[in-house]
C-alpha cells in the first residue's frame, strides 16, 4: 500500500464518518409530525401479521420476517423529545409504554402499544451503540408511504438492482459468473428482505456496490484504489446494518474483485495478498466505523457508550446462548454451525443448488473447460479462503449466530458463490482466451 492509498483511506474514513453523521442529523430534524399518520398505519399491518412472520414458510428459517426489529425501527422513528438535535442524531431514543399486545417479542409489543388508544408511557430508553444510518431513507420513504407501499417499492427496487449486475457482468464478458452470482442470489432469499426493514440494507449495498464497482471499476483502481473502496464498504455496512450478515459484503466483493481482474493477467501470490489487503480494509472501515460512533455518541451524549456497547460485544462473542445476558448453558462451535446450516436442508434449495450445478457441469463438458482446470491453481486458494469468512464469523460471534440463526445464516452464501464462482473461472479462462483471438464467448 502506497503513500497516496493510505491518504485516501484516510480521507474516505473521515468522509464518510463526516458524511454518515450529517445524514443523521438531517434525519433527526425531519418533523415526526409528516411521517405519523403512516407509521400508524404500519401499525396495523405489523399488529396483523405478529413479530416473526415466515414469508415462504416455517421450514425455511430465513425466510421469516423480523417484523420484530421491524418494529423497533419503526419506533425510534416516531421519537420526538426535548434533546437537541445532535442529541437525538446519535442517542437511538425511543419511548418504552405499557405493553398492551403481550406477544413476547420486546420491541413488537412496545411499537404495538405506543400505537393503540390512549398508550401509558414508561420512559424514555436509548439504543444509542449503533449509527442507525437507516434512519434518515426509512423516515423520507414514510413521507410519502407505509409500511406495506414500502415493501413494494424495495421488491422493485431489489429486482432491478439484480438484473443491472447480471446486465453489467454480461457487459463485461462475465457471463458465466452472472450465472454463479445468481445462484448466489437466490439462496439468499431475497424475498424476506423486500419485506423486512431490517434484512434489505446489507441486500442493497451489497447490490449497489456491485452496481458502482462493475460500472466504474477501472476509475475506482486508478482514483483511490480497490482497497479503499473496499474499506468504505466496511464502513457503509456498519453504518446501515443491525448486525445481521454484514460479511457477505466482503465475500461478494473479494470474488467480483477476482473475475474483473481476469483479464489483467493477476495470478498467484498476487492475489492472496489482495485478498488479505482488501479484507483487512474491510474490516478496518467496518471496526472504525463501530469505534468512531461510540467515541461521538460520548463526547456528544456525555455518556459512556463505550460500556453498554463492550457489554454486548462480550455477550455477542461469548460461548452461551444467553439473549440479553450470559447465561451458564453453554454452546460450541458445532453446536452453532448445525443451527446455521439446519436452515438449508430444504429441498428448494437442493433443487435450486443442483439445477445451477447442472448447468455448469454441462459447460465444462460442452466446453472441454477441464482443460484449463491446471490454471485455477492460482486462484483456489482464494475461493477457498473467502468460503472460510463464513465460518470464521460464526467462530468469533457465536452467541449472537446461534440465537439468531434466521438470518445470520445467510453468511453461509459466500459459499455458495465461491462454489459457483470456481465453476464459472473455470468456464472464464477459456472465454477470455478465445476474446482475444476474437471469438465470441457464452
């Protein structure tokens, strides 16, 4: 990493720092009073359908909506107290009322209760160790809509995302791993985050990014380098996200950095060290970006947010399956690994799996892509590296993936891409060779 890099990553850290707070604030001064006849009627759609509903079915786990967290979004959005305006951009404050619902599901049944008649308020709580950077597109997109308008306009939204990076990855002569990044897609089940808040921001930046990156990858090289936008990516993700499966925006990234590099002749020890360089931006810019707000939230707060923000990363990365607290019953590795993968021994997803598995195995066939099946020495290692992200991440946050398996099982997808994505260098080797002696390609 040069001189110039380590400006722009220094640049880029403190920009969208500085970027992400002003978001906020402008989030916290739009009056609750315009958003208030919607988030009721949110209300009742979230009351109808309960805290956990499952979109496809019960059996698949990652399909059941949190409209729990849901809830809770909804919630801090509808808070309007006496702080000032950089108060209120960085505490997280809601109001706790009466529970009137009794579902069992904490934060569902404070929204549910806040909204029914004549609500007895309890107090005002903070959720102040996140950025909350949903905030300032959720509450815009409430102006104008509710809750069920919403889920519409992002299953549009997501739906035209995917087909902009099969259309630029087609663009780009990457047909093949088009294909493998559709697979990929699938098994994410993008349907729960069309309708579930909290699920579709990892969805959209994951989606976005590869948008930007597709489009622009050669400016982006020249301009700040790829390691600096991968720790941008960090830091968005951290931003936005509840802690759901932020990794799949590094796994997705590191193997759409490998296919657009075919064609630069990249091999070998190169691209370990890029995959070490751009995962460890990664995880600078999305650490940085958790630290940074906590050293904000107490300067500005005058409130350690350091300690109830330490005390869930205790519980988070602890060995028990405690929810709110450490308890004594203690989990394993295995233990949390099995939860997470029980979530795709589904038949759907067999079908779906072999179907894409087919495919391939028929290119490489039709293809005579074995040939070249000598060449991939060089990239495995990094397919089989980026499969490792998942359960790396299960290792380090074990409570927190064993509690939350519904969707912190989609982690896994890095797998089923890098699977895919091996398949589909294999078939790019040869593509590329034939683009350069000028015949055409899948």
């Amino acid at each position: 990493m040069n001189m110039k890099m380590v400006r722009n990553g220094i640049l880029a850290f403190a920009g969208v720092i500085l970027l992400g707070w002003f978001c906020n604030i402008l989030a916290a001064a739009i009056p609750v009073s315009l958003i208030e006849e919607h988030i009721r009627e949110s209300a009742v759609t979230l009351e109808q359908e309960g805290p956990f509903k499952p979109v496809i079915g019960e059996t698949y786990y990652d399909s059941i909506a949190d409209n729990n967290t849901d809830a809770w979004m909804l919630l801090l959005l509808d808070y309007e107290g006496e702080e000032g305006l950089l108060q209120r951009s960085l505490g997280g404050y809601f109001k706790a009322y009466e529970n009137t619902s009794n579902t069992d599901a904490w934060a569902f049944d404070l929204f549910i209760s806040s909204q029914g008649e004549n609500p007895m308020e309890q107090g005002t709580l903070t959720y102040s160790r996140y950025w909350h950077g949903w905030m300032l597109p959720l509450k815009v997109l409430l102006i104008f809509m509710n809750y069920e308008d919403i889920r519409y306009v992002s299953m549009a939204a997501i739906f035209s995302l995917v087909l902009a990076c099969i259309f630029l990855l087609r663009k780009r002569n990457l047909g093949y791993y088009a294909m493998a990044f559709l697979a990929a897609v699938f098994f994410m089940l993008p349907v729960t985050a069309m309708v579930s808040f909290e699920y579709s921001f990892v969805m959209y930046i994951i989606l976005i990014s590869h948008v930007i990156l597709l489009k622009f990858y050669e400016k982006i090289r020249d301009s700040i380098g790829i390691p600096v936008y991968f720790l941008i990516i960090g830091m968005t993700v951290c931003y936005f996200d509840f802690l759901t499966y932020p990794a799949l925006t590094l796994g997705f990234s590191l193997i759409t950095c490998l296919f657009l590099e075919l064609g630069e002749n990249v091999r070998g020890i190169k691209n370990l060290l890029n995959l070490i360089l751009r995962s460890c931006m990664w995880g600078t810019g999305y650490a940085g970006m958790w630290v940074a707000k906590w050293v904000i939230g107490t300067l500005v707060l005058k409130t350690n947010v350091f300690t109830a923000a330490l005390a869930q990363l205790e519980l988070r990365t602890s060995n028990t399956d405690g929810v709110s607290e450490i308890t004594e019953n203690v989990i394993s590795f295995g233990m949390t690994l099995e939860r997470n993968l029980e979530v795709y021994r589904n038949t759907g997803f067999l079908a779906v799996g072999l179907t894409f598995l087919l495919i391939f195995v028929y290119w490489i066939i039709r293809r005579k892509s074995y040939r070249v099946v000598s060449k991939m020495v060089s990239v495995l290692p990094v397919f089989i590296l980026t499969a490792m992200i998942p359960f790396a991440w299960c290792f380090i946050l074990k409570n927190h993936t064993y509690i939350h398996r519904n969707f912190t099982s989609n982690v896994f997808v890095i797998v089923v891409l890098a699977f895919f994505g091996c398949l589909a260098y294999l078939q790019e080797l040869p593509s590329f060779t034939c683009q350069a002696k000028g015949e055409t390609q899948m």
